[in-house]
C-alpha cells in the first residue's frame, strides 16, 4: 500500500529537516518553496504575494495527489486557514487553524470578547478605529491612574506595542527601552489624530509575573500540556473549549492578585508524534 503524499512548506526553514524526517516514518513528504529548488522531491509553489495563492495550492495537490499540506509560514497559514473547509471537500487535509480559529487568532477584539463573554479573565479593552474615541477609551481603561498598552488589533509581532507613560521623556521618545517600550499620552495623541492609523487594540497593562506554557487540543479538548501547576491547565480546558481549538497553541498570561489573565494566544506548529497525531485527527474528519 502506497504512502499518502504530503506537501511541508517552508523549504528552507531551519526546522524542516527534523519534521521531514519525522514525517517521512509515515508520509510520503515532499518540500515546498517559492523559491526554485532542484530535487525530485521539491515543488515550486506561488509567492505569498500571489492573489490566487490559496487556488493554485490547491490546483498543485489535485495535480499531484497531495493529500496533506502543512504550511509552515505564518503568512501561508494566514492564505490558506480561509480555504481550509475548501481542500476537506477535495479530502485534502490542511494542518492549520480554520477561518473560524484564525478569525479570533488574527483579531484580539474577537479573543478577547469571545473569553470575556465566557467568564474567563482578560485585561479591560476597548477597540480604537476613530481618534474621536481615544480619549474616552484611555478613561475607561483607567489612564492616567492606570497604564494602557496599545497594540494593532490584527496578530502582532510580539514587538509590536508601547505602554502609555507620561513619564517618558524625549530621549527615551527617541531611543525607546525595547523590553519597556513607552509613549506619552501627548505623542500617541498626536498620532493618532491623522486618522490613518491601523486599528488600535487597547487594553490595561497589568503588572505581575509573566508565563505561559503550551498546550494541545483536538475539538476543544485539551489532550496535554507542558505546565506542572494544576491552575493552568484548567483555564487552558475552559479556553480550549470556549474558542474550540485543534492543534498546538501557546497561552500567554499574567499573574496578578486577582488572578490569571490570559494576553495572548498563538498558534503553533504541531512537532513530532504530535503533528502526526493530528494529522491522523484531521484525515479522520474527513472520512
């Protein structure tokens, strides 16, 4: 009986190797890259850049008999979690989040009212679109007696943010603190009063000890996890089913004395036993 073909991505990811070897136990693997790679077992696949990327991904499993596809890109998965119902109507798995998990991965707004609604702790937040909204946002989040942290709505690097400070001067404006980036009040102000900013997700900063830990799902079931307290993982099981998760996510939170508060959810790339366990998971949705 002939191994199932799979397409990886990512060609020349550092972490391919190990993941075609494991995949290759059981897969039949052969690596993508936009790039023009020579070997019997590479495929040139489009550039993110392509309009038609998720199509003509399609069109090369068809033509192919590729069967599985397990992007390894952030963009890529960004393409083609959209189009993940699409290639199940073909019987071709996609090892990413679906529209409905990327949707809230790619929004905070929609995390964080999905939780909030749930009961489970988040930091106060408003969505900002308008700068006639931002003083009114900044008092309710508390500011000036409490710091704000703004950041873009859509999936940011983790770099992407600065805490609203009065008390940043004009050296640090100009050479911010990379691990506590700050902005005044009057500069963020200024900003966004052009009106051409993305739209702003602000939120409490909250002050307290940093973790997170990773988890793994399968319908919203949490099926392990790498966190030994036994608090963690109990709001991992909540959130889990909440947002209805599959794969491998990290949870990111912030330990205050009310509690934990869930800041930040990532998707991650399934490794090792675990991806094929998925992978099986998600053929087996499909039979």
């Amino acid at each position: 009986m002939s191994q199932i073909k799979l397409l990886l991505t990512g060609a020349q990811q550092v972490q391919t190797e190990e993941l075609y070897n494991t995949l290759s136990l059981k897969y039949s693997v052969y690596l993508a890259d936009s790039s023009a790679l020579t070997g019997e077992r590479f495929v040139q696949i489009p550039n993110i850049t392509d309009m038609a990327f998720a199509h003509k991904i399609l069109k090369i499993c068809l033509d192919n008999d590729f069967k599985i596809v397990v992007p390894q890109l952030f963009d890529e998965i960004g393409l083609l979690a959209p189009a993940k119902t699409l290639f199940g109507e073909y019987g071709i798995v996609i090892a990413c989040p679906n529209k409905a998990e990327w949707d809230i991965l790619a929004d905070k707004e929609i995390l964080f009212s999905s939780l909030s609604a749930a009961r489970i702790a988040v930091p106060a937040f408003r969505k900002l679109e308008k700068f006639e909204g931002f003083a009114a946002s900044m008092l309710q989040l508390g500011y000036p007696s409490k710091q704000v942290k703004v950041e873009p709505c859509t999936n940011n690097a983790s770099s992407d943010y600065r805490i609203v400070d009065d008390r940043v001067d004009a050296y640090y404006s100009i050479f911010p603190d990379i691990e506590n980036p700050l902005i005044s009040y009057t500069q963020l102000s200024k900003i966004v009063a052009a009106d051409n900013f993305p739209a702003l997700f602000l939120s409490e900063h909250l002050e307290g000890q940093q973790g997170y830990f990773t988890a793994y799902f399968n319908d919203g079931e949490l099926i392990t996890d790498d966190e030994p307290s036994a608090i963690l993982p109990e709001i991992a099981k909540e959130i889990g089913t909440v947002l209805n998760l599959n794969g491998c996510f990290e949870l990111q939170f912030t330990q205050t004395e009310k509690g934990y508060f869930l800041h930040k959810l990532i998707h991650k790339l399934n490794t090792g036993d675990k991806l094929v366990t998925y992978i099986t998971n998600e053929l087996n949705k499909l039979d």
